[in-house]
C-alpha cells in the first residue's frame, strides 16, 4: 500500500467483521489512491477470519462527498484537444480493455506515473467496485452522510446500506445527508458503475430522471425507491450496521459468493444464463460440509418448524445464524470432536 | 409417469383450465419425482382444449413448504469430500450442461438412478420452470399457504400468482402462509431460480438482501412488493384463480407464447436483441387466423370505442375475451359456415 | 418527406427546444408513414441548435389512441395461409434481419411497396423508437390523452413522459386518458417495444400481467408504477413538458446521448459489459472542453459548496444548468474571448 493510501483507509476489526473508514479530510473526496488500497484490503481478506465488512466514514457528517474531480479534470486532459474531440465511446473502452490486460501483468502502478493514468483510475475504481459485488464477505456501508457522485456508487456496490435519518446539524437541508449521481452537472456521467447499478435497481425511467437530473435524494426517499436498506438515527447507525454484518458473518461464505455472483452476474445475464449460474452456485454451496451438517440438524427437527404446532420463533436462531457454525472447518473439528468423543 | 408421481399429482379440468394439485403429505415437499410428473402434465398440454393451467396444493393451508431436504443433502454427497471442497461453480456448471445433454438423448432416467441423479434433479426442476414460464397456456399459481424455498420458485414461474392472505388457524404468525427463499439458513441457496426471478422482479438490492437474510415475507408484504398478482380470503382463493385462468384461456395462445417468451427471454437479453424478439413474436400472433377476425371486427366498431361517445364498457367484452373465440381453428370453422350461408 | 408524413406531423421551435406534433384526425393513430416522417426529423437534429425534444398530439385530448389497425392487418397477410400456419418467430426475426440490411442499401422505399410492407413499418418502428432512446438530445413525451399499444411504446421511448392527470371533459373513466398495451385483445402482442420496455421498468411480473390482462391504467396508477415522470392539469401539461425540455438542453448533449446509452443498452447487458460501456460515456463525456470549464468552476467554489456552510441553494443554478454554457462550441468562444481580454 502506498504511503498516502495507508493514511486513508483505517481498518478495525471485532470479532469476524473487519471495519475500513475512509479518511480524507475535510469532504472525504475519494481518489485512486483510496480505491487501491481499499481493493488491496478486499483482497487481503480470508473467510476464516472475516465474515462481512462494514465500509464507513472516518469524517463526521460526510459520508463520501463525491469522487475528486481534479482527478477527473487531469482524466480530460488524457488526449490532446484534436483527438478528444473526436473520440467515440468504443475506442476508450478499447484503451480501457489494454489497460485491464496490462494490469494483470502487473504494470497498473507504471501507468499510475503516465498520462494514461485517468484508465488506470477508473479501472481501478470499477475492480474495486467488482470486489465488493464478489467477495465471499458481506459488505455493509455505514452512511454517515452525504453519498454523492463515487461516493453513491461505492454505497450502491455494497451488499447492504445503513443510513442516517438526518441531515448534519446546522444544516437545514436534508440533502445534506442525501444520495445521488449529480456528475451531469459538470457535464459528466457516473463513472464507477451508477448509471449501470440504478437501472439494474429502478429500471431505466428513475434511472433515466436521476441520472439527466442530477437529483439528489433524502434518505427517507431512497428508502422508499429502495436504494438504501435501513434508515436510522444517527446514533443506530454503527450498532445497525455491525448488527448486519454480525448476522451476515455467520453465513456459509460458499453460499454468500454464490448469491452475490448470481444476482449481480446471473441476474444481468439472459434468464437460462442465469439459471445456469444460480445452478452452479447452488452446486459448490451444498457441497460444503457445513451445509451437510446444516440440512442433517434441520431434518431431525422439521417437524417442530413446520408441524401444526410450529413456532416460528424456533426459526429465528436459524434465521441468526446462531443454529449451526458455518466457519470454514467448522464440520471438519465437529466430526472430530465426535469421533474422539 | 412413475408410479410414486402419478399419486403425487392429482388433475382435474374444468372447461378450457386444467387443475393440477401437488399432494405429497404432510408437508407438502416437492420431490425430484413430482417435478418430473409436473414436465410430462405440462409437455402434454394441447392449446386446442387446454387454454390455461391452475397450480394447486392437494394439502390444506400448505402450499409447498420447501424442496426435500432429503435429496439436497444426497446432491451434497454427488462428490467425494476431496474432490468438493475444491469444486468450483463452473466445473457444475459444465456437468449440468453434459446432463442435459444426455437427457436429450433419453437417458435422464438412467442417470437418476447413479449418485448423479443430484444434477437430474436439478435441472429436472429448470426445465419444469422453464415450461411453466414457456408454454403456450397461461399458468396460475394458488397459494393456499407457506411456498418456502423450492415452493416459492415454482410459483415465481408461473404467470399469475394468487394467495391467500390470512395464516392457517392455530398458528399466529402470519409467515404461516408466507413466501421466500431461507436457503441461506442451511448454508445453501436458491437452486430452482429463486435469485434470477426475484433479481428481475424486484432488483439486486432487495434481491440481495432477500436472499442472504433468508427472509420469509407475509402475503401483504408479497403484494407490496409485487410478488404477487392478488391477495385474497381463504374461500376466494380457488375462485379468484379460476376467474383469472377462464379469462386467459379465451386468449390467444401464439399470443400467450409471445408474450411470456418477450418478457422472460426478451426482457433478459440485451435490449436490441430483445426488441427483434418481440418483433418475431407480434409477426407470429399476427398470421394467426383468429387475430385477423378480431382486427376485422374491432375495425367495423372503432367509432363505437375510441369516438366522443366511447363508452369503456363496451371494451369489457373485449378484455374478458368473449368478443370474439380465439380457439385455435375457430377462425376456419367461422369461415365456412359463413360460405354455407 | 413524402407528401402525407409531412401533413402528419407538425414542428415548432422554441429557443433549443424542438416541439413535434403528431396529427393524424380523429384518433391520431400512428402510422408508418408517421414514424418515417418523425425519424427523419430525429435524425436531422443538430446538437448546436437543439437541446431537447418535446414529442405532442396536435389532437385535443388524445396523444395516440394506438398503431393503426389497417397497416396491422395488411402486415397479418404478409404470407400466404398455408405458410402463415406454420411460422416460427426465428423465422419472421430472420426477414426482419435482411430488412434491415436491404435498409441499409437505401431500399426501404422500394419494400414499402411490396406485399413485405409489414416487415419495412415494422422495423421503422423499431428504428424511430430507437432514435428516441439514442439521439444526444432529451425527449419529452407531452401526453394529453389516451396512450394505448403504439402510442403507450412511443411515450415509454421518450426520457421523460408529462401526463394529465383528468380524463377528457364528458367521458367519466380515468382510462380515457390512460396508459397500456392492451394488444392482446386483438389477439396480438406489443410489437414496437412495449414488452421489453415494461419488463425493464416494471419487472417480469408486472410486464406479464399488464400484457396479458391487456390493463389500461390511469395517469395516477401509471405515476405510482413509475411508467410517467408526472402527473399535472391539463393545463399544466405543455409548460412543465417545456421547463424540463429548457431544463434539459441546457446539458452537455456528450453526456446525455452517453446516459441514455448506458441506461438502455449497458442497462440490458451482462453487468460487466454494461460497466465498461458506462467507463467509455464517461470517457467521451470528460473529455469535452466545456465540461473541463464546468470542473474547473466547481473547483473554485467547491467550499462554499461543500464546506459547513454549504447552500444547496447555490447547488440550483448547476442543477438547472445555468451555471455554466454547455453548447458545443461555446468553450472555444469563451476561451477565444478571454484571450481578446
């Protein structure tokens, strides 16, 4: 990790949920160095140590405010005027597709030094964004507030979003605290990921709105368009989020991976695609020995869960996670133990 | 049919709709063998007598409340333990693909009776889904209680969704009749297209959040999200179903194909390629007969419905489909009394 | 323009905004000879003298009652009876293919005079819908009336859709000036889009059920749907078509053909596709001097508007697009201007 990225990201863990914090005073303005030592972090994680990851802010009031645009300023200025006015979509996805292959040679942090290093960020910010839609772990974001622009899409590329019910205080507008792809203002477009995650979520008429509009949405709106998954006090919002992602680190990470390749990749693909895909995933996540433990537990007490005198308070400790131990190995000491027993 | 499925599946016809109820007490689990029952009702259908399909449970205040957990657990066993803990979803994805193969060539019966039987069953249900959403008959679900995992996916491939809305006597909770996908709690995932229906019914945020909580949902919330088509009192179930499957058997049925397969195929493919699929399918209902008849008639009445006086009741007849038969072949029969006269 | 299509449709211009009227009395239904007049139109914009489109009836209280009858049933005797019988959709996608390619020859004109009529309207549907989804200018659908089949899948191709919310004086039914596809009571399916539209704004099951059903659904239904922007008086519907229309050509026309082209074709691929599909819009829409001039405005003041004592207020004039001058050209002027200082 680059010097200045190791300032900018805070890592704390408790128990199996590893918590980053993102610290870029005073906007929390997110750069490339951020998102490569946010990726270095996603990648570092094993699943025996780390069940979910709660993304959160480590500047008060300020979720992220928006993707640097002096960044996004020396992007525009990757090819000389004559070209750019006359470039079309598909010849920077053509650079964009060189810069991925150069990647995996391990060249990135050589662009990172050129002018060509525009690519190498917004790469860099879609790889990170794949991350969080791909790792076995559960991603939680901690809104804390505002969410504009990079900061939305890196919100939107999580598994689940916590946030804040009002805006900071001073501030009379509960836009202060609001969410959104504003960049049309300046002329641009979401870069990592909204325009795409937004019509996936709203279908294209909202995404459209949104997007062309550039509006900015109050928590209480985005959840009821469904854009956030809970909305609390200021107080709730770290419990509320750990809460979450203590649940969620008690799932099968096999089945987690599963469901989150088979939404977001499955999910975008033709139906028998997809279906081929949530096959695939169903296949690996029953193959794991916890899952065997898991369905053998529930076998000798179905009929308590579904007889006629069925409690679903007997289904909450399942629902937990609580019921069975789901780490990595677990099944492996249970048999055992048994054995020795 | 096998011996154990045609016990397992009770039908009944009334006019033009065929009931089909699943009756495997207590709990109603659906079995590899009553998915394949199911495929041999729905490949025999013939739109000339058969318009529309209920699908119904044979068990009071059940629906389906899940997939035997019996036969997941011997899919875990498909593997060898060294061989599945280094499984990855494109290795089953590859096998699944060489099964289906073989079924092609007839020898799926052969193949449940070897320890891969696991990957018949699995797509043995694919493909029962895949009826359900492709047949030229439209296809109502009533859900007279709990439709858990496996039971959920087969009512998210039907059609038209009708359930009831108040839990089973004697139990309190109204999640006694509700509908989800708790895979997750077992350490697996939805197999039978539970995350690719609800990723395109409902988005990948709350699919996501669905399918990793586990959540199971009471019928008023499944209306608020549109799960489902109608929520209804427990004697109005039947009715309602059947009211709706009478009116859809009076459609057209190269109509119905189009339509389910414009927005299941379509509707998940890239756009242009959806936009000539529906092309192909509006050409095909066009040619029909029958479709020239109505266009006929709608022509000789237009002033009546669109002009200043237009009296949207008069559209009534055309909505429940009595304006005019669409049977397959009444459009030939109408033309040669016509001559005899 | 040939000499009916000109009749059909009517321009005016008001600033950089390019208002077209559709008028084919009593119940303005649609045409091929409508749509060619109209993609013309679209397709001879020039971003330097139009921002935004507001799409009209020249009708009183209708915006189009649907695609005329007439032309649907000439297409429905495109094939002879014996051929007709047996068509598969793959083989009408197949004619429809080389029409589009004899279309590229120049040859329509000449199709358009043969029996294959039916295929040249319908791919000019297709085409005049897909100008309305990819031209760099922001379309506005004004809809004063009843939207039915053709007229519902134009309004649904337009960015935004401005509804009445009463239906006209002297008919009681708020359907008089609804919204839907209700093809399916003739037999027939949407054929210029609607399904695929419906089922990426509504989801699967709404799009089935709304197709099969054939529902016509009030201006109020259709707001709560999310298939309008907004509902307003009749009064009300030209001026608020209008100030979004002035709203929206005041945006980088770079940005918004990428936004529409990441919303609906990177919106319907594979998430992956559609993630590099947005990096390229993005790309382009940088790379434009007047949105390097926007940035580096913002840059100057982002403390006032981020900092504590930040004013949406002052965030109005970017949102409404007249902080800055976006039109092509118009960075050179000023950068001309600046050195003349």
């Amino acid at each position: 990790m680059s010097k200045e990225s190791s300032s900018l990201l805070q890592t704390r863990r408790e128990g199996r949920v590893l918590i980053v914090s993102i610290k870029n005073p005073p906007y929390n303005l997110l750069t490339g160095d951020i998102l490569l030592g946010l990726a270095r972090i996603l990648r570092s994680l094993d699943v025996r140590d780390t069940g979910a990851v709660v993304l959160a802010s480590a500047i008060s009031d300020v979720f992220i405010s928006h993707y640097s645009v002096d960044e996004i300023l020396e992007f525009g200025e990757l090819l000389p005027p004559f070209l750019a006015a006359n470039t079309h979509p598909w010849m920077l996805r053509g650079l964009l597709a060189v810069e991925t292959g150069l990647s995996y040679l391990g060249l990135r942090p050589l662009l990172r030094m050129t002018p060509l290093k525009g690519l190498a960020h917004l790469n860099g910010y879609a790889e990170c964004a794949h991350l969080l839609r791909s790792i076995p772990q559960v991603t939680v974001a901690a809104v804390n507030g505002r969410a504009f622009g990079g900061g939305c899409e890196l919100a939107l590329s999580c598994d689940f979003r916590v946030m804040v019910d009002t805006p900071p205080e001073g501030t009379a507008d509960s836009r202060g605290c609001g969410i959104g792809q504003p960049e049309i203002v300046l002329g641009l477009i979401p870069g990592g990921g909204g325009t795409q995650m937004l019509t996936r979520m709203l279908g294209p008429a909202q995404a459209l709105e949104l997007c062309l509009e550039g509006t900015l949405i109050s928590g209480e709106e985005a959840l009821k368009y469904g854009l956030i998954t809970k909305l609390v006090s200021r107080e709730q919002l770290m419990p509320e989020a750990m809460t979450i992602a203590e649940r969620m680190a008690r799932r099968n990470p096999a089945a987690v991976a599963a469901i989150k390749d088979c939404v977001h990749t499955g999910g975008s693909s033709p139906l028998a695609v997809g279906i081929r895909r949530e096959q695939g995933g169903f296949g690996t996540s029953a193959l794991v020995p916890e899952a065997a433990n898991a369905m053998t537990k529930y076998l000798s007490g179905i009929d308590e869960l579904l007889g006629p005198k069925s409690n679903l308070a007997d289904f909450q400790s399942w629902k937990d996670g609580t019921a069975v131990d789901f780490t990595p190995g677990s099944a492996r000491k249970l048999q055992a133990s048994k054995k020795q027993v």
